[in-house]
C-alpha cells in the first residue's frame, strides 16, 4: 500500500521510495550513549551541520534522558536547553527538525522556533495538552508504545504477543489522535525498540516490522547504540556499538523502516544505500 507523501517546508518525504535517515542530537547531560557532547548550543549545532552534510533527512532534539531508569527534568530545564539549540540550527539551515519531548509547552516553543515534527515517546499521553499543540500547528508527529515510563520500563516486562499487542496499542493512538484534530497523514508510528522491552522482544518485533505497515502509516525505528544491541555482541561501550547497529539498521529497513532514527548518520547512510537498492530499487 503506497503512502501519501510528506512535506515539511522545501523537503517531501516520498515514503517508500527509500529508507530515510533522523539524526539524534541529545542535548542532555546523562544521555546513555553521547550525554554531555552537545550540551552547548554550539556545539550542538556544529554537530547537526556535521549531521546534514552526512546524510540527515530530519535532525531529532532532545533535551530529557530516555534511557532505562532515567529522571525526568523540569520544564524550565528542558526548556533551557533545547529552544536555543534550535534556534542555532535554524541559522544555518532548513533540515526538518523533530523535538523529542513528552512536555506539550516544550513542542509548542520548540516548533514557534523553528522546528517541524514532534516525536513522543509516550503517544500523546503523557501531556493533555500535546494533542492540541500538534493540531494547531499540523505538525506530524510520531507516536511511541512503550510500557510504563523511562524510570520503570525495564522492569519486568512482560507480553503475550508483543507484535500484537504493540501493534494495538499503536493503532488505538492514532484513532485518538485523529480524534484530536490530526489528520493520519501526519502521523508516524514507532513500535519502541528498548522501551519497556525484553530482548527477545526486540528481536521479534524488528523481525515482524511489516505487520505494522498494515496500520497504513511510515514506521520509525530507533535501534541506535541501544542495550539489547551490546547484549548480543557483548559490547558494554554505548558507543562502541555502531557495527551492531548498523546490522539492526539493515534488518529494519529490509522488514519494511521508512525511517531510521541513529547516532552515526554517515555509516548508516552507507549501509542504507545498499539495503534500499536491493530492496527497493531492484523490484
């Protein structure tokens, strides 16, 4: 099933045409792979033109740890460090920009500065609010599953059918958010690799991520430098695991990624390049 494209200013989203690339730029002090490199707005626009010129389709802006066991920060302090990093960026150029928050009053100045897409690790449903800043801006937005929160979603969790169940989980959001005034068009969809997730889990749902087309959606994959990656090729370094990543990365995009969330966009870049020409451009 074709999917509607998707433009953001100058920049049209052909989804299905190849696999696109979302570069992460954490702007946070304690991010589990790359916490406190660019913490500067300075720095973090150095590294989101060093992203563009890689290969970056859509730079992702982060200003609140993730990661299992992680703390939330304030508003003010998120607020604090994410507005000005955009607006840097917004000097330099015109990359799709996507702030990662689950904080409504953090996306709405984030995208009065400039940015474009909200990407929610909670669907919508941490902040009431977050629904009704999406549609007043018709910003596209991706909607997360993850089960609990990042301080206790790696505490014993279980499924069923994870693919089921996520895959539930994840159309009920979108029947919501349309219901809030966004239209399906808008809306991307992310199955939470590492969120609330054993590794079998992982396994599972990246080997089945063309059951979530079905939803008739563009499906992202973050799989970057994450835990489950280091278990299997026993790399304890977050940072140290771009060759395994690489691999998850080639998997996602073969089982049916439209867009791929990574630390290392020039490697990724590569990797893709082969994978969409065989997958895609060889039918």
């Amino acid at each position: 099933m074709a999917l509607p494209s998707l433009a953001i200013k100058e920049h049209t989203f052909h989804w299905g045409s190849r696999t696109y690339i979302m570069g992460v730029i954490n702007v946070t002090p304690d991010s589990f792979s790359d916490g406190g490199k660019f913490s500067s707005p300075e720095e973090a626009k150095q590294q989101a033109a060093s992203l563009i010129a890689a290969g970056a389709d859509i730079l992702d802006i982060g200003g609140e740890s993730t990661r299992p066991f992680s703390e939330p920060v304030t508003l003010e302090e998120e607020l604090r460090r994410v507005v000005p990093v955009i607006r840097e960026i917004r000097e330099i150029s015109d990359c799709p920009i996507s702030v990662d928050t689950v904080k409504a009053e953090v996306a709405e100045a984030a995208l009065n500065e400039g940015a474009d897409i909200i990407n929610d690790i909670s669907a919508l449903r941490f902040d009431p609010g977050m629904a009704d800043v999406a549609s007043t801006f018709k910003a596209p937005v991706v909607l997360m599953h993850m089960k609990g929160s990042p301080r206790d979603m790696q505490v014993d969790p279980y499924y069923e059918d994870v693919v089921m169940e996520v895959k539930h989980f994840l159309g009920k959001r979108m029947a919501w958010a349309n219901s809030k005034g966004i239209s399906k068009e808008k809306m991307l969809i992310d199955p939470g690799i590492g969120f609330g997730k054993r590794l079998r889990d992982n396994l599972v749902l990246i080997n089945h991520l063309r059951e979530f087309t079905e939803l008739g959606v563009p499906v992202m994959v973050g799989v970057s430098r994450k835990a489950f990656l280091g278990t299997i090729a026993g790399i304890n370094e977050a940072g140290e695991r771009d060759v395994a990543t690489l691999g998850a990365i080639a998997a996602s995009a073969m089982k049916g990624a439209d867009l791929v969330r990574v630390h290392n966009v020039a490697l990724t870049k590569q990797v893709l390049q082969v994978v969409d020409a065989i997958c895609r451009k060889s039918l």
